[in-house]
C-alpha cells in the first residue's frame, strides 16, 4: 500500500505544478516565464518542482503533454450512432470546447496553448508534441468519415483531405478569436463548416 499512496501522491504532485505552470504561463507568457514564476503559483515546496523536472523547458514540455490530453480523450466511433451528429459534435468539441472541470475554462487554456505553438518553430520537442497532437485531431475527425463511408451517409471524399481541411478550419478559427479578438470566429468557422463542406459529403443519391 505505501507505494501505492506513493504513487498517488507523485501524481498528485505533478498535476498540481502542472495548475501551477498554467497559472503562471496565462500571467507571464512564455517568453518571460521563469521557474520562479511557477514556483511562486504552487503551494508546495520549489524544490519539488526542481525534484521532477529538468529546468523550464523540460517543464514546458510536460505541460503541453499535459495540455494536450484534454483534448484528445474521445471515444471510439459508435457503428450505430448517426455520422452527421458525431461529426458535427466532433467540431463543436474543437471548436468550443469539452467541459474540462477545472478552475480554467476552455479558451484559457487555448491562450496558453496557442501562445505555445506560435514558439515551436524554435522548440524541437514542442514541435514534435503539437504534429503528434494536430495528427490525433485529424484523426479523430477522420475515423467519423470512414465510418460515415461505410455506412453509406457521406459520399466517398478523400478522407485525409477533408480531414486536413476540417482540422486546419477548427485551428484557424480558435487562432483568430485569440489573436485577433474575432470573438466570432468559432461561431463563423462552424456555420461555414456546416452549409458549405457538409454538403460536399452527401451521397450523390441523397440518402443522406
């Protein structure tokens, strides 16, 4: 049992410098963000901080890790269930947000997130974490396609290029409301989805 509890309470620990990390990246930014930063957002000791992980970029690191994982937790594609609400709750979750339960809401944590990937050009491990993450997104959304095409309610499009297209729409949209403060972009980028690339899938029989 004690290395049970042991094992809890290091995951625990990690969760809560993980908080920690994302308070003090939405107030400092990561260009001016230090381990103190963090250190000054945890209740707990800094030195676990530095127990746990190598310095700020090994951190940054395990956060985005940490990030990303909330929004990659989707379940597999029900055969029975309607392909045209899976794939538009799909979107509707990319665009807008699963209920993540937590002290920061979905657009905060896209702050954090966005500000990130504009830095992984000079981060090779970032890099790496975002073409893992964007390709689970695709993915995802793919998966609701081909099983769309199998059961005969989408049209046989070329899955990865609507894939593509669907996750980079979803990518720009979240970017803009942020980067610019087109707080309409979401609410835009779906409508668009929906009257003009939903019909690109409809059978050309129109059983759909």
């Amino acid at each position: 049992m004690p290395a049970a509890n042991d094992s809890a309470s290091s995951r625990e620990t990690r969760e809560a410098i993980m908080e920690a990390t994302f308070r003090a990246l939405s107030e400092h930014g990561y260009t001016d963000l230090r381990v103190r930063d963090i250190g000054e957002e945890f209740e707990k000791s800094r030195t676990l901080i530095h127990y746990h992980f190598d310095g700020k970029h090994d951190l940054i690191s395990a956060f985005l890790e940490y990030l990303v994982e909330q929004y990659e937790d989707q379940p597999d594609v029900d055969a029975e269930a309607d392909p045209w609400a899976t794939l538009e709750a799909r979107i509707e979750q990319c665009l807008f947000g699963p209920e993540l339960g937590a002290d920061f809401d979905h657009w905060e944590r896209m702050t954090v997130y966005h500000e990130l990937f504009s830095q992984a050009q000079h981060h090779e491990r970032h890099r790496e974490l975002f073409t893992e993450h964007y390709a689970v997104l695709r993915e995802n959304v793919a998966a609701v396609l081909r099983a769309g095409i199998e059961q005969g309610a989408f049209r046989d499009v070329d899955v990865d290029d609507v894939a593509q297209l669907l996750t980079d729409v979803i990518h720009a949209a979240r970017a803009r409301k942020i980067s610019l403060g087109h707080d309409d972009a979401p609410e835009q980028a779906h409508r668009a989805v929906v009257e003009h690339v939903f019909p690109t899938l409809e059978p050309e029989d129109g059983t759909a």
